[in-house]
C-alpha cells in the first residue's frame, strides 16, 4: 500500500482495488430442480439459521440438492478448496453470519 507523508504519520489506504469491474452473476429464475449451496461462516448459530433456511427454501423451491459447508474459522476468508467446491457442483450459494 502506498501511503502519503505528513508532519511524520504515514497514512495508508486500506481500500483494494480490483484489476476490473466485477459484475454479479446472473440471477437464477428459479431454485426448482437446482443445486443449492449454503456457507456457514463458524460463527455461533449460522448453522441453526441455514438449517432453518434449507427446510423452508426446500418445501418452497424444492432444488434438486442442497450442499451445506462451513468455514473452518469466521475470522478468515473460505479456503480457495472450498470456494472452487461450491463453485463446481452448486447453482448459487447463499452464505450466512452467525450472531
């Protein structure tokens, strides 16, 4: 990070910046026949949230599978193992922080 002098204090800029636009993917129609990750990040109830919410998104949508992963540690980003897993065999994923 390069950063800027002044009267002694170095300020940095903590911001990253992307090599190019990052665009969202493309929405689904529908959740029907489809298969679902969801990400739990580690912390205390996500995974009582996404239990709940794969019960519900299954009566509702019915996807043809529902893939469930945990981050080993909240404090740290998902292992590039399990992001390209969830990128391999999920449709989308919806990811869930704890309390």
């Amino acid at each position: 990070m390069a950063g800027q002098a002044t009267d002694g204090i170095e300020i940095l800029d903590p911001t990253v910046r992307t090599a190019g636009q990052v665009l969202p993917a493309p929405r689904l129609s529908t959740l029907r026949g489809k298969r679902l990750g969801l990400l739990d990040n580690s912390k205390e109830k996500a995974d009582i949230f996404l239990a709940e919410l794969a019960e519900r998104l299954t009566q509702r949508f019915a996807p043809a599978e529902v893939i469930q992963r945990r981050k080993p540690s909240y404090s740290r980003v998902a292992p590039p193992a399990l992001i390209e897993e969830l990128g391999k065999t999920c449709d989308c994923v919806i990811t869930a922080m704890g309390a």
